[in-house]
C-alpha cells in the first residue's frame, strides 16, 4: 500500500489533508468516481446487449411444404 492507501485504510483521512494539498484530495476524489461511472456504465450496456442476445424470443416458424405429408382424399371404389 501507498502513503494515500495506507492512511485510508487505517481510518487517518484527516492525516492525508495535512499530507495532500486539498486540490489533490478532490482531483482524486472526482477522478475515481468518473472511473467508476465509466466503469457502472459499459458493464451495464454490455449486459444489457447480453440479455437481449440470450434471451431474445424464437420467431416463429414458417411451415414448409416439406414438414407435413399430403394427404389424400379417400375415394370409394365403385361397387360391381
């Protein structure tokens, strides 16, 4: 750990204001955040297109003329 990490973990932000000038603290503070917003972002339009792809419903099938036999009509054979 860094001198920043290590005075933050420890429970000393007030050590790190005499340490950083104030500018620092609140560029790394905004910096960190943007990351985080670009971060929440792009995970969440990947998933968002990840859901749609796995999820999406079947389309219906057009039947074929191949899928189903013809049928024939039944004629009755004359009688003698």
């Amino acid at each position: 750990m860094g001198t920043a990490d290590g005075g933050l973990a420890g429970g000393g932000a007030e050590a790190l204001r005499g340490t950083f000038s104030s500018h620092t603290l609140h560029a790394a503070f905004a910096s960190g955040l943007n990351t985080a917003t670009v971060v929440a972002g792009v995970t969440g339009t990947l998933a968002g297109a990840l859901i749609l792809v796995l999820v999406r419903a079947p389309r219906p099938r057009r039947p074929s003329p191949l899928d189903s036999p013809i049928r024939e009509e039944r004629v009755p054979a004359p009688r003698p």
